[in-house]
C-alpha cells in the first residue's frame, strides 16, 4: 500500500509540474506584454496569480524552496497591485531570470534537467527587495496568516471592495493518496481575506466501514475578500478535477444560504487558456489531461485499423456476395469517423510556441542593443501536435537570424527614416490541407549579390552560373552557409539555417522566401496539417501505384492522343481555355511500360501554379496511413512516404509541389546544358540542390 501512495504521489507531482509549465508561458508572456504596457493593471493581476498558483501549490506538493522563493516575487507583485511600486524594465528583467531559476526548481531531479543556482536566486531576491523598498533580510519563507473575522480587511493582496463567497468543498476518494493535504488548500484559501469554516462529519462511515486512506471531512466555507472567483479557483487548480467543489457569490439570488449547498450545485466552467479540465459539474467532466504517449499509440492503431479495412474493402470488391458488401461499407464508415475523430484530438493551436518567442525576441533585442517587438496573427491555427512539437528549432532559428541579420540597429533605422521600435511578424494560417506559418521582419532586406559572392567563394555555384532570385535564397540553407563576416554568439557559424531545412524536409514541407532590399524579408513554412493519414487519390503508372494527396488535387481530365498531337509536341492541355503545363510520371520516374491510347491527366494546385500530372488510371479515392520510407530515402524529396493498399501491394505519396520543382529544375538545367559550348561549367550540375530522386 506503501507503494501504492508514493506511486500517486509521483504522478500527482508530475500533474503539478505540467500545469506549472503552462502557467510559466503564461506568466512570460503577460511579462512581456506588461513590458510594453506597464499601466494594464489586468495584466499584473494576470502575473499576481500566476505567481500566488505556483506559490500555494508548490507548498502542496512538496516543492518548498519552489514556494519559497516564488513568495517573495509575489509581494513584488503586491506592491505593484497596490501602487506602491512601478513597473520598470528591471522588474520585468529581474521577474523573467527568476522564472528561469522556477522551471529549473520545477525540473529538479529529472534527468539532464539543470539545478537552479542558489547565489542567482538570492541576487534575484535582493534586487527585487529593493526595488520594493524592502529590507535586504527580508525572510524568503511563505508567512503564516492567522484567522481574521468574517468581513474584516483582506491580507492586502487584491484591491477593492470585500464580497463574501459560499464555497463547498468535498475532498474526492483518492485526494489524500495522491498526497494532498486539504487543510493546506483551507489555509491557502485564508490568505485571501476573512474565512469562516464550518466541516462537516456526515460522511463519515461506521468504524468498520471506515478507509483510513480516505478523507470523508467536508467543509462549508464562508470567504470574505476583494479577490475575484478566478483568484479562488486557482487555490483548488491542481486538485478540482478529483473533488467537489462550489464557488458563488454570497449574493447571488441561485444561493439561497451556506447551508443549502451541495455537491450537485452547478460551477462556473473554468478557463481553458492554461489547458486545464474545465467541468460543468464536478461530477461531469467535459475535458481531460491525457499523457502524449497514449494519443501517439491511439492514432497508430487507428492507422492500421484505416490498413486493414482498405484490405476488407479490397476483398468485397473481388467477391459477389452482398453482405460481405454491406459489412465492408459499414466499417469503412464508422473507421472514416474514427479517424477523423483521432485526427481532431491531435490537433492543438499554435499560441504556446508562439508565444514561447515573446521572451526570445524581448532578451535578443537587449543583447544586440535593438528595439524589437514581436507581433503574433493566427494564434488560434491548429495543427498536429507532431507538427507543432517540431517546429520550435526552426522558428527559433528563423528568428534570431532575422534578429542579427536582418533588423538594422537603431542608429541605421533612423538614418532610413524608419520607425525605432522594428517589427518580427509570426504568423499562421490554413490554406487546404497546409498551414503557412511565416517570420517576416522589416528589416534591411536580404542582399542577393553578397549571398552569391559568398557562394561562389565557399565553391556550391560557378562563377558563371545564372541563377534564379528563388534558387540564389535557396543556397541561405545550405549546410555551413553563412554571410556573417564574424561568428557570435547569436550567428555566424551557418549552422541555423541549415537546421530549418533538413527539420522542414522531415516534416514534408516547403520553405518559401520573399526579400525587399531596404524593406524586410519574409520566410514562409508551408507544413501538412498532419503526419499520419491523408485523404489521396490511387493512381497507377504502368504497375506502379502512386498516392496524391486530395486537398491537392483539383480535377481529373482526359488526355488522348489527338490531344498530344495538336499540342506539336509541348507538355501541354487545353483544359477549359486554359492552357495548363503536364509532367510525365511515366517519363519523370523512368517507367518502362506501355503507354495506353487514353490517359488521365490529374490537375493540382501548387505553389507555382496548376500543373497536371499524366497518369494511366485512376482507381479511386482512398484513406492512407503514411508510413516514413527509412534514412537510405531521406534525400527523396518527391515523395513524402509510402502506404500500403488493401492488397498488401506498396503506394508511393507523391508531393505535387516538390514534383513540380523538381521537373522545373531539370528543365532549366536541361536548357542551360544544351546553351553551353563544351566543357563550360554550366555542363555541370552546379545548382543547389541536386536531384532530389
């Protein structure tokens, strides 16, 4: 049993620490925003609890040092509330490096976690004390708040008039095995005003019936303070979800008296903008944590539940026998809606890693001795967690180049007549089955001629070789590229760049970048909104089978071999009037078979514009689980993965837009090597890039 309690105990820690985290990034980015704001009194009531959640928790779950050293950033913050102390960059600097010392306290213990540094903590604290006017010594310790009368003054921590609040609390069956002390959460509750309680022994079972690892006590409370409801739901935050609980204001006409309360009253759902379970009763809940691991094992067995009903689909269709049909079509139903379903739980907005770069860019910006702000769109876009877990690097990178490299410092912006304080936008949105996720500064542009200069001397192009604007920014991610005539601490070793590129070849996504000299430039991702079905079309080439994603493709047309001939020989269908270029799959992946008198040209939408794409047949839609084709294919840049179709037969998944380059390329490369006199270098294949199959 022993075991058994330590076990909840660690778990209900590690609940601690997850929350904890969230209200870090939270707690950054009010900081931040109070930076630029320093009058928003909401936004220090934002920071005051933060600070007041992870204190009194802390406490609760044995992270004393934690609480400790949190207390005293939260009288700070009292003082701030009460006006006694201003906001200033310090204090907003001092509070930052003190959450960096709270997430290594959070992490201790944990496997290559850093340890806070005793001797910054106490400098931190020192700083802190006088900028509040306090003494030196002042002790780091949670003070004690002994009981004071129903109605008198509240302990100073929040402004304004007294309101009384009815609170009911029921401790779940499990609370005091996952090592909570409710008493704690009584006392914590007292720090906020008056508190008048009243527990109840009701519950309380015959001795025989009795568990000692279960707490029956329940109380009544009365609570007497000019916080608001969110300040007393956070003293419950890490332990709602296991008991019940009712908050409401003593003059609400719903409550008729203390004594009426019970458990089946309804609560306010709380605010979900920390992650956390919100409930409309708290026996109802309406969300829940659940650990990553499990979700990833969910939607793998959903894949290959996908797998095997695309096999069950395949032998229907061989048999004529009209229940295997009926069955066959009724799974396939109801593996669509499970799939779907799956895919809708992976998906998560973007705001924390957004958000994540607020404090990237606030401690860059002083560092450099820039004035930046970061400017955030698109917040809300969703997309897998896969995806969203992967883009931290990249964007990273992304912007402490723009940082270093493409914002001028203060001096030179004035001398441009431009504004001081420069802009870094990040930015998502939607666009089919993609999100677009950009870094766009306005900065002072990306020089063309000095990144091919560089180029040329580090020898990835020849002197010679003509280059498109789009191909000469490409060389920026080539590995050990870098304009930077000094290494630092920031930039310089071509190292980051690099990083963007091979993370965003792994996820099957695109970079697109755009420059204005003396203007800005902006860097776009365009990512798959997930990495582990798709909706595609089965096409085949000879006896191969390929798979294009559907949210690409826009219309299937035939292509005869009338139409051929009057195209005298250009890749080209007139399809509607519009004249629209074609790529050979047949003649693109070297596919010996024979071609038949009636083809199907697949129309797709890409980032240069409608293509077709020849094929022989077309089969039919089908649900794919993309499977990764292994390091020996990682430079296969064509092809995003592999499925296996509902005869055990394998299916490449062809990417339109990389296709559509890559055939481009080779066009342009052809052109130049028929244009060059023997032995020019432009004979060899000096673009960047290489043939990506």
């Amino acid at each position: 049993m022993a075991q058994s309690v330590l076990g909840n105990t660690d778990l209900f820690k590690q609940s601690f620490r997850e929350e904890a985290r969230e209200i870090l990034v939270e707690l950054e980015a009010a900081l931040l925003e109070l930076n630029g704001n320093p009058g928003d009194q909401e936004l220090v009531g934002r920071v005051f609890r933060g600070l007041h959640t992870i204190k009194g928790s802390g406490a609760m779950f044995g992270f004393e040092q934690l609480a400790a050293f949190t207390h005293n950033l939260e009288t700070a913050f009292d003082e701030v509330r009460n006006g006694r102390l201003a906001i200033t960059a310090e204090l907003i600097d001092l509070t930052l490096s003190a959450l960096d010392q709270i997430r290594s306290m959070l992490e201790e213990g944990a496997a290559g976690a850093p340890s806070a540094d005793p001797a910054r903590c106490e400098q931190i604290l020192v700083q802190v004390r006088q900028l509040a006017g306090q003494p030196a010594t002042s002790p780091v310790a949670p003070r004690a708040v002994e009981k004071t009368p129903a109605g008198a003054a509240s302990s100073g921590a929040f402004a304004g008039p007294l309101r009384e609040w009815h609170i009911h609390f029921a401790p779940g069956p499990s609370m005091l095995l996952n090592g909570t002390n409710p008493l704690l959460l009584l006392r914590e509750l007292r720090e906020l005003g008056g508190l008048s309680v009243k527990a109840s022994m009701a519950s309380v079972p015959p001795l025989r019936e009795l568990d000692p690892e279960r707490c029956y006590v329940t109380w009544e409370m009365v609570l007497a303070t000019a916080a608001g409801k969110d300040a007393l739901r956070d003293v419950f935050i890490f332990v709602e979800d296991g008991c019940e609980l009712t908050l409401a204001p003593a003059a609400e006409p719903a409550v008729p008296s203390i004594a009426d309360l019970t458990a089946a009253a309804l609560t306010e759902p709380r605010s979900a903008s920390a992650g956390r379970r919100t409930t409309d009763r708290p026996d109802n809940a309406t969300s829940l944590r659940v650990p990553a691991a499990k979700l990833d094992q969910f939607v793998d067995l959903v894949g290959e539940l996908v797998t095997v009903q695309a096999r069950l689909s395949e032998l229907a269709g061989r048999r004529d026998d009209l229940e295997i049909a009926e069955v066959s079509e009724e799974i396939e139903r109801l593996t669509s809606a499970l799939r779907e379903n799956s895919m809708n739980i992976r998906m998560l907005p973007i705001r924390a890693t957004f958000e994540k770069f607020r404090r990237l860019v606030h401690d860059l910006a002083r560092d450099l001795g820039k004035n930046v702000e970061l400017a955030i769109e698109g917040a809300e876009t969703e997309l897998d967690k896969t995806v969203i877990e992967q883009l931290g690097d990249p964007l990273m990178h992304l912007i402490r180049n723009s940082m270093d490299h493409g914002i001028e410092p203060p001096a030179v912006r004035q001398t441009r007549a431009k504004r001081p304080t420069a802009t870094i936008h990040l930015s998502a949105r939607h666009s089919g089955a993609s999100v677009l996720i950009a870094v766009a500064d306005d900065g002072g542009g990306i020089d063309a001629a000095a990144v091919r200069a560089r180029a040329v001397e580090k020898g990835l192009i020849a002197p010679g070789a003509e280059l498109t604007e789009s191909e000469i920014y490409a060389l920026l991610f080539q590995p050990g590229f870098s304009t930077a005539k000094q290494v630092t601490d920031v930039s310089g070793r071509g190292v980051g760049m690099d990083v963007v590129r091979q993370k965003v070849d792994s996820l099957r996504g695109t970079i697109d970048v755009v420059s204005k000299p003396g203007a800005g430039t902006s860097v776009t991702l365009r990512l798959p909104l997930t990495l582990a079905i798709i909706d595609g079309l089965l096409v085949s080439v000879g006896d191969a089978s390929f798979v294009l994603p559907l949210a690409n493709t826009l219309e299937c047309v035939e292509l005869t071999r009338d139409d051929i001939a009057r195209a005298n020989g250009k890749h080209v269908a007139n399809v509607r009037g519009e004249v629209v270029p074609y790529i050979r799959l047949r003649d693109h992946f070297h596919i010996h078979a024979a071609r038949p008198d009636l083809e199907q040209i697949m129309i797709v939408e890409t980032e240069d514009g409608r293509y077709g794409l020849v094929v022989d047949k077309v089969l039919g839609d089908c649900q794919t689980v993309i499977k990764n084709l292994g390091r020996f294919y990682r430079h296969v840049q064509v092809v995003s993965g592999a499925t296996i179709l509902g005869n055990g037969t394998v299916a490449l998944i062809l990417d339109p837009c990389r296709l559509v380059q890559d055939a481009m390329r080779l066009q342009a490369e052809g052109r130049r090597a028929r244009a060059a006199p023997p032995g020019n270098p432009l004979r060899q294949k000096d673009q960047p890039g290489g043939r990506a199959h």
